[in-house]
C-alpha cells in the first residue's frame, strides 16, 4: 500500500519495475491516475513473475509520478526494495513478503526525494 500526501491537488500515479542485479529492467507496470488528489491513496496489487531462486538479486523500484500540464511527467519520490533497498523498512517488508509465500503484506514507506 503506497499513501502520499501533498498540499495542492495533483494527478499521480505509482510506478513499479523490477530491475535485475546488474540494473537492468525487467518487468514494470503502474496504478490508475488518481485525478486532483490531495492525499491519494494507491490500493492496488502488483505481480510479477520470476524464479524464486532469483529473488535475491531483484529489485523493485516504487516511483509517486505527477502529470504535468502538456503530458510532461515529474516523479515526486520513490523507494526500492530487494535486493538494493532505500531502508531498513523495505528490506524488512521485503523479507516479509519472501517468507508469505505468495500472501499478501501491506506497509507505509517514506518515499526518498528525487534529486533534479
């Protein structure tokens, strides 16, 4: 579950991509808009598909992006979590999520600031 808050209204979506150990990516998909927002809430599931032995040299990459006026897009933050993660909170839901087998895990994450 990915949560955001902002003080103006914008349209954002989340991102999600794996990368492999040596960065490139492998699979990537992204929510629905969230139309003139303030406080978006994503609830959205993702899969993707790889050999459980290869676990532990993947990454997932989660990316909050605003759409701009002229289609132009900004990502507000992200996190990553894998085998590169941005914290100790995301290689501990990373853990989680690997024992669950399958099962469904929900945390927040504080998302990193993108540097221009």
């Amino acid at each position: 579950m990915i949560r955001t808050s902002f003080i103006f209204f914008l349209d954002t979506y989340v991102k999600v991509a794996m990368f492999n150990s040596i960065g490139q990516q492998l699979s990537k998909s992204k929510t629905s808009i969230r139309r003139s927002m303030c406080d978006p809430e994503y609830n959205e599931n993702f899969v993707f598909q790889i050999i459980e032995f290869e676990l532990p040299s993947v990454s997932l990459m989660f990316s909050v992006v605003n759409i701009k006026k002229m289609r132009r897009k900004e990502i507000i933050g992200w996190f990553s979590m894998g085998r590169d993660n941005t914290g100790e909170d995301e290689e501990a839901h990373w853990k989680e999520m690997i024992e669950a087998k399958g099962q469904p895990r929900k945390r927040w994450h504080i998302l990193s600031a993108v540097d221009y």
